[in-house]
C-alpha cells in the first residue's frame, strides 16, 4: 500500500527508461569530459600559468587535485550543464507526446498529475547524477595528475582529505538544487508542445537570458529573483566556517520557481488534450 | 421493472469543436456490453477523435460519456484499468525490447500487481505471437509487429472492454487474419469488443453491431440485422414488351421503377410476395426471364451513407 502510493514501481520504470536512453549516457560521459580535459590541459601546461590567471581556483588544481571537481563546475554551470538539464527537461513531456507513449501511459491509467511528479523527480535524479560526475571524475582525473591532500580552502583554512570529499558532495547537492528552478521551467515548457527539440531550446534560452540579466548592473533590483543567480555562489561552502548563508537563499529561490512552473506545468498538463 | 440493455460506452449529444469545426458533432453511440461494436467511418470521420474523448485523453466541447458505467472524464481512474485500447496505432520507445516497453506501460498503472507483472507480459506477448521477438527492440520491429505489440499492451490485464482503433492497420493479409481470430476468440470470452475501421469487409465479419459515422456525426447505429434491414429491399425484373411491362406494374403499386437497359427495378417493402406477381405476369403472357428479390449489401448501404472516392469530406 506503502510502495502504491509512493509510486515506486513507476520511479523505477521511469529511471529504467532514462538510463535506458544511450543520450542519458552520452551526456554524462560529456560532462565527465570536462574536468579530465581541465585537468589534462593544466597539466601540461602548468608551468606557464601564474598563480590568479585564468578562471578562480585554476591555479590551485596543480597545488590539489581535488580543486579540479570544483573548477570543471565552475566552467560547466554557465551553459553545458544547463544545456543537459534542458535536454533531459525538455523531453519529459514533449518526448513522450512525441514518441506516441504519452497517450499509453495515460490511458494505462498513470494519472497525469502522478506522471508530472514523477517525470520532474527523474530530472531531479539526473541533475543529480550530471553533478556527481563532475565532481567524481574531477576528484579521480585530479587524483590521477596531481597530488592530493588536505584542502586550503578561499578563506586559507585548511581542512582534511576526508572533510573536503564531504565539500564535493556538498557542492554537487548545491549545483543539483541550482539547476531544479530550471528544471521545473523546463518541464512547464515540455507540456506545451509535442516537439521535444522546442522545449529543449526554449529552456536553454531561458538559461541563457537569465544569466545575461544577471550581468546587466541597470537591473540589479532583479538579481536576486533570477534563478541563475546563486549558480556560481557554491563557492561560500568553500570557506571555513562553512557559509551557508547563499545555500538556504538558492534553495528557497528555486522552490518557489519549483512551485510556480511546477503549478503551471499541473494547470497546463492535466487540462490539455492529447492528440498525438 | 424492464431491465435495460447494459452498456459498455455510451454518449450522449456528444461533440468536439477545434476553433470553427465540428470534429464530433453530438454523437450520441450505445454499445451494449458483450457486443463486438464496429465504429465504422471514411479517413477523418472523426472516429478518433471519439475514442480519445471516451478513454478521457481529450475532453468534450459538450454532451456527457459513459465508459462502463463510470461517467468521463469524473471517474476515469475507476474505468481504465478496465479498459485496453489501441489508439491511432501503436506507439513504444524504440530504443527498449518489446517485453521492457510492456513493463513499462503495466507500471504506470499504480493498481497493476508488480508481482505479477512479468507473468502477464509473458502471457500477452504468447499470445499475439511475440514471444520470440520479445527481446529485440522495438525500432527493429516491423509496422506488423508494432500492431501485435500494441494488442498486447491491451491484453495485459483482464479487461472488460477493448477500444481497438484501426487495428488491423499494417498488417498483411495473414496478419489480419490472425487479428480477426483473437479478436473472435477475446469476444467470446465476454469481452466487450469496440473496434474502428474505414473498412466494411473488416467489420462486417467480425460484428454483431455497427455504427457509420461521417463528417463527425452518425448516420446509422445498431445491430448487423437491424441495419441489414434498414436497406431497402429491390425487385429486379427481366422480361419482354417493357413498355406493357412498365404500365402494368404501375398498376400493381409499384410506382418508383428505374428502367435499366435490359431490366426494372423497383424498391418494394421486405415482405413483398413475389411468387404473386410473378403469377400475374405470366397470366397476362409476359415472358419473364428473370425475377427476384434483391438486399442492397452492407457495403453498398455503406457508401450511400458516406458517399463515394477517395475526396475527404471536410
């Protein structure tokens, strides 16, 4: 009864397909990507790089492999790892409407708000596979070229091997939850078409205006409303006392984006009719 | 109290409108429980349109559904699990095997035992003639095999009524064969059967009862019989002196004759004596050489109903 009302058999059925996807691989393979070639390209070129040069914590990649997880974040959060999330979003819906699927399911009967939660919660799992294989194969590749050991963190302090894992970890929860507004959003616009590859662009634009209005000073009233705005703030777990402060703020940010397209998505999808 | 005739689905004044146009135009269909039901109507009939609104994937401009006695789209929940239904061909993720696409679609259904699932997959993929292909995926299915999967996607769990649309769509000859037969061999189990076609021949096989739907609304409803009857008998006469001929029927009452080349016709009532008239004849010495009586068939009611070509209606 438990296990009925959870849906359990269906999450299950719905990560079976994702995982399925050769797509769902290829892009994780993608992402792992960034960080080995990061850090291949440090690697053979670190004696030329003075300390600050080029993006924030590159310098320190050579003095700790462990700083190469949080580096390829940093490089993957302005557009490839959106541009995974908008795909995976993106196709929830579209992709089942497209497929034909969509209409089987339905008359299974799934329930279409059951089918929302669950095609959202699979994001969600993506999103949290996509930002753990940044920082896995990042701590690997890391591991692998450059020495490792206890971190120096921004703030100077310095902490234990097995306490800056814990921070990795943290830091992908953190991505994960920057990238679950965007998600929502992207859900929302897959319920409005049956073309996937619409609602895959639709979002990454999103992802895109966002970011750039985050930059424009004119609009600084709009900043902290924006969901990208807190992406690039993981850097506050990385001092000592750790700063949770920008946590708590994202997180509550993104659950209100989670309730608005999550309410627009449920008031779109269960009143639209299906006929592909 | 007169027990009423138990049906499956049924619709009252029921329409959809898309913008201007009337896709279903207050249909009002009664297909009684344990009938095979063929939903008979040309390409763009609007007979998919119906049976989206009746499974509850697209919702009615107006008039009211009933789907086993459940009202649509209230207690769609209730009446689906009863319900298997192939719906404008048969759709699966081509890159997962036929068994997995299967299990897929049973667990969507929270009300679908997972201990049993495997057990009935298996089942219904045996008996649509998959099995050996069960592990192959679906993009290397043929469109045949597509459609068998699709059946058993129908089967997967005891059901009161099958909504099949189109189903022998793709299929070869032999393939149609086969369908008719398990569609046979389910009908008489009990199953309420509710199949659509643009096809009479597919139809008038297999049904006990028949709707003609055209341009969004019907034209004719009721059991293979009743609609038989409904056609207008003729009486076809061949003989000599055409002209006495023609006078003399008129006569005898017979007042809408269509003179052909070589013979009359005449619509008459079904149970027009015909051993009389032709007694008649021969006293006033007409050399009859043919006559009898003729029953338009279903497929020539059919097209009067739809009318003719390929044009679509609307």
């Amino acid at each position: 009864m438990f296990a009925k009302s959870l849906s359990l058999s269906l999450m299950g059925s719905e990560l079976r397909v994702m995982f399925t996807r050769r797509r769902t691989w290829a892009m994780l393979a993608a992402i792992a990507l960034i960080p080995i070639l990061l850090a291949v390209a440090v690697a053979l070129t670190s004696d030329q790089l003075a300390p600050g040069e080029g993006p924030p914590f590159l310098d320190r990649v050579t003095q700790n492999g462990l700083f190469t997880g949080f580096t390829a974040t940093l490089l993957a959060l302005p557009l490839f790892l959106p541009l995974t999330m908008a795909v995976v979003a993106g196709d929830t819906i579209a992709g089942e409407a497209s497929l034909g699927t969509l209409r089987y399911l339905l008359i299974a009967p799934v329930g279409r708000l059951r089918l929302l939660v669950v095609k959202y919660l699979g994001t969600i799992v993506f999103a949290l596979a996509g930002t753990f294989t940044l920082m896995i194969a990042g701590g690997i590749i890391g591991a692998i070229l450059f020495p490792i050991g206890p971190v120096t963190l921004l703030s100077g302090d310095q902490i234990s091997l097995a306490e800056s894992i814990g921070r990795m970890a943290l830091v992908a929860v953190y991505t994960a939850i920057s990238m679950s507004g965007l998600l929502a959003i992207g859900l929302f616009v897959s319920t409005l078409t049956t073309v996937p590859v619409g609602a895959m662009a639709a979002t990454v634009v999103l992802a895109g205006v966002s970011q750039i209005l985050d930059n424009l000073p004119q609009l600084s009233w709009l900043h902290e409303w924006l969901f990208t705005h807190y992406w690039l703030s993981f850097a506050d777990l990385l001092r000592q006392p750790i700063e949770l402060g920008s946590f708590a703020s994202n997180s509550l940010l993104q659950l209100g984006y989670i309730a608005v397209f999550g309410a627009l998505a449920y008031s779109r999808f269960t009143t639209k009719d299906i006929l592909s | 109290m007169p027990q009423a005739l138990e049906l499956a689905i049924k619709t009252s004044s029921l329409t959809k409108q898309f913008g201007s146009q009337k896709a279903v135009s207050s249909i009002d269909l009664s297909v009684p429980k344990g009938s095979v039901f063929g939903f008979l109507g040309p390409n763009g009939s609007g007979k998919t349109t119906t049976i989206r609104m009746i499974l509850g994937l697209a919702a009615a401009s107006k008039g009211d559904i009933e789907l086993l006695g459940h009202p649509i789209p209230k207690e769609l929940e209730h009446a689906l699990p009863k319900v298997g239904a192939l719906v404008e061909g048969p759709a699966f993720y081509p890159y997962m095997s036929g068994r997995n696409n299967l299990i897929r679609i049973d667990s969507a259904d929270r009300n679908s035992m997972s201990g049993t699932r495997k057990q009935r997959v298996d089942a219904a993929l045996e008996r649509v003639g998959l099995t050996n292909a069960a592990k192959k995926k679906v993009h290397a299915y043929s469109l045949g095999m597509k459609q068998r999967l699709g059946l058993a996607n129908a089967l997967l769990k005891p059901r009161e009524i099958l909504i099949l649309d189109e189903p022998t769509n793709g299929l070869d000859p032999q393939g149609t064969r086969e369908v008719r037969n398990l569609i046979r061999s389910l009908a008489a189990e009990g199953i309420t059967i509710f199949v659509s076609s643009h096809l009479l021949s597919e139809i008038e096989q297999l049904c006990s009862h028949l709707a003609v739907m055209t341009a969004g609304k019907i034209v004719a409803q009721g059991s293979l019989a009743e609609l038989r009857n409904e056609s207008q008998t003729r009486l076809v006469l061949k003989a000599d002196r055409i002209d006495e001929l023609v006078d003399f029927l008129k006569v005898q009452g017979l007042t809408k004759l269509s003179l052909k080349p070589d013979r009359v016709v005449a619509p008459v009532p079904t149970d027009f004596d015909v051993a009389n008239l032709n007694q008649l004849l021969v006293k006033k010495k007409f050399m009859v050489s043919e006559i009898r009586l003729e029953q338009p068939s279903l497929e020539e009611y059919f097209v009067n109903l739809t009318g003719e070509g390929f044009e679509v209606v609307r």
